[in-house]
C-alpha cells in the first residue's frame, strides 16, 4: 500500500482538476486524547467522495453531512464553501466526544482548506512521487499555498498566520533474504505503507518468492544497500543468518541515516556479529549502538509469523519515536558508563586527573 497522504493528496489532485469542488482537512491540534495524530488529512468531493482519515468515522460522516448535502438533495445550501481555510472543533464537550465517537476527554481542531488550488497538489504530488520530502506552507487569510523542498521531515506547526505541514514520500524497508519469515514481515509492510524491496542473491530462495507487491533484486546486499541511498524513511533488517551477506550490508546501512538497522539471531550470535564488525572492519562500539539485534520485541514468538509482528512492531515504534524497554536499558547503560568516566578521573595525590581511564 502506498503512503496514504500521498493517495490523499494525488486523489485531492484528480478531483480539483476534472474541476469538482473539494476540502482538505488537517488535524492541527489535539487535547487528551484523540483517534487520528496532528498532520492527519482527509480529502473530501463535493458528490461525498472521501478519502484519508481524521477521525474514526463519525467526524468524516459531520463533514459529509455539513459539505455535500446539497448534491443530495436533502437539505439544500449545505454545501463546500468559498473562501479562507477555517478551523473546526469536535469533541469540546462530554456529549459530543460521545456523539463524534472520540475518546474520553478527546478534542481536535481541524483546518479546513476549500478548492485547494490543483496546479499547486498537481507540483506536490509530482515532488512527492519523486521522492522528494517537501514543505507545505498555507497562508491563513486568504488559503495561498507555497511549496519548497524540506531538509527532515518536521512536526505540523501554526507560525503566526501560516499552517506548515512537512509531507514525506513512503517509508521505505530494505529486507535482506527471501525466506519465509521474509515473506511474512514484507506483507505487514506493505499493508503498513511500507514500499518493500526484498535482496537475495541465492536463486533458490528468490524462485519461491510469493508476495506481490514487493520489489525482488538479486545482487549483492552491500551494494543494494549503497545503491538504495537510506535516508530518515528508510529501515534495512538482515534475515539471512549468513555473515557473508548479512554483515557487509548491515555496514554499509549502518553509514546512513536509516531510522532502524537490524538483524535477527541469538544474543550469541549479536555478540558475534559486533565482535566480527570490530575486528574485522575496524568498528567501534559507539558505530554499532545503532545495529539492533536481537530485532524484535519480547512477545514469546516462535513460528515465523510470530516473529514477523515482533519486527514489525518494534520498526514501527522506532519509527514513530516509541522508547521500547531495551532502548531505556541501552541509555540507562550508556550513562552508567559516562558516569564510571568520570569517577575514573578520580583526585590523585589531591590534583583532580579530568580524563583519566580507569585501569583495564
């Protein structure tokens, strides 16, 4: 599947051409608890044709019911707007938080942007399905929309009297290894908004290959890696077991700015694939802080499938900023040892040593 706000938008992009009125709503604040993040988006047709997600279903059924009831008949004069974007609130009070079907407590704001200008979707669409991450800044007063290419992606913020909102291409996971528990982690993928792309040099496991959708290579995983240009959006997760395949790609992922490096195996064979990458390829400890392994997160799993959910859910909260156990554990660690550094500068015949190592 690809990245939804990328459908959102480039289906927003098709009606606005064909010339059929349109709003684009986007969550821009949130209090106690709500169903959809800030930066949700929603496109919506003036014949009720909606696509994306601000809510769980009942706010998109008000907007329906607000936008388009005068296409239907039923209540004519309610219809898309002209004019300025204009904000919108749902949930304020205990009754309708009950009647928009949101949480206990949970209120949201939405920005609604009427007949979106189509050559401005049409330039960031086109940036988007090029790969581009780009910034989206809309001008309160009057809904104009200027368009420039991003550095990293950014939180939706409300800047005076602008709304900027920072879209990204599809995140993008690199598996190394065709095998089964390959083929389970590339469907959760790809139904997560993943763009998947499975390397196996090894015909044998590349002939049994099952999953639509997901792109097969078969050179080497070191330069599918080098190749592939890993940045923020993308994970790489070695499957093979093989050192010979495994390691050379885990080094070269290892370079970029991959949001999560990981491969699976035993805390043995973690402990012997870092020990290898020292002694081998002259990493050191701090360089593999961010090789992963064992991937995963404790749920007992033991048939590939169970194993698959476990790399998936840790990939996703990595990726959507989650501290996970080992994480905290990992800190925990590395402050324990920023604090033996200093102890080991410890005062030597009354003069403080600032620097000093502690003995073996």
């Amino acid at each position: 599947m690809e990245n939804l706000d990328v459908v959102v938008l480039r289906t927003l992009r098709d009606w606005r051409l064909a010339g059929k009125r349109a709003l684009l709503a986007t969550v821009v604040r949130t209090w106690g608890s709500s169903p959809r993040p800030i930066g949700s988006i929603l496109a919506l047709c003036e014949d009720g044709a909606v696509v994306g997600s601000v809510s769980g279903g009942c706010i998109e059924d008000d907007l329906i019911y607000r936008h388009t009831q005068a296409y239907s008949g039923k209540e004519p004069g309610h219809q898309i707007p002209s004019g300025p974007p204009s904000f919108v609130k749902y949930g304020i009070t205990a009754d309708e938080a009950h009647r928009f079907g949101l949480p206990c407590g949970g209120t949201l704001e939405l920005l609604l942007e009427y007949d979106p200008d189509a050559a401005s979707l049409r330039s960031l669409v086109e940036a988007l399905e090029a790969g581009r991450l780009m910034r989206r800044t809309t001008r309160l007063a009057d809904g104009q929309v200027t368009l420039e290419k991003a550095q990293s992606p950014e939180e939706l913020a409300i800047d005076g009297d602008v709304l900027v909102n920072t879209f990204g291409p599809e995140y993008r996971m690199l598996l190394i290894g065709a095998g089964q528990l390959t083929e389970y982690l590339a469907t959760m993928a790809l139904f997560s908004g993943f763009a998947v792309t499975v390397c196996d040099p090894r015909e044998e496991y590349r002939g049994a290959w099952s999953v639509a959708g997901a792109k097969v290579v078969s050179d080497m995983p070191d330069d599918v890696v080098t190749g592939f240009r890993a940045d923020r959006r993308t994970c790489v997760v070695a499957l093979t077991h093989d050192p010979k395949l495994d390691d050379l790609a885990l080094l070269e992922a290892l370079k970029t700015e991959a949001f999560y490096v990981g491969a699976i195996g035993s805390r043995r064979n973690n402990e012997a694939r870092h020990q290898r990458m020292v002694e081998h390829f002259g990493m050191t400890a701090a360089e593999l802080q961010r090789l992963r392994g064992p991937i995963g997160i404790f749920i007992g799993s033991k048939t590939p499938a169970e194993i698959a959910v476990s790399i998936m859910a840790e990939v996703l909260a990595v990726k959507n900023g989650v501290a996970l156990p080992r994480d905290m554990e990992v800190a925990q660690a590395k402050n324990l040892r920023a604090v033996q550094a200093n102890d080991a500068g410890a005062i030597v015949c009354g003069v403080p040593q600032a620097g000093a190592r502690r003995a073996g």
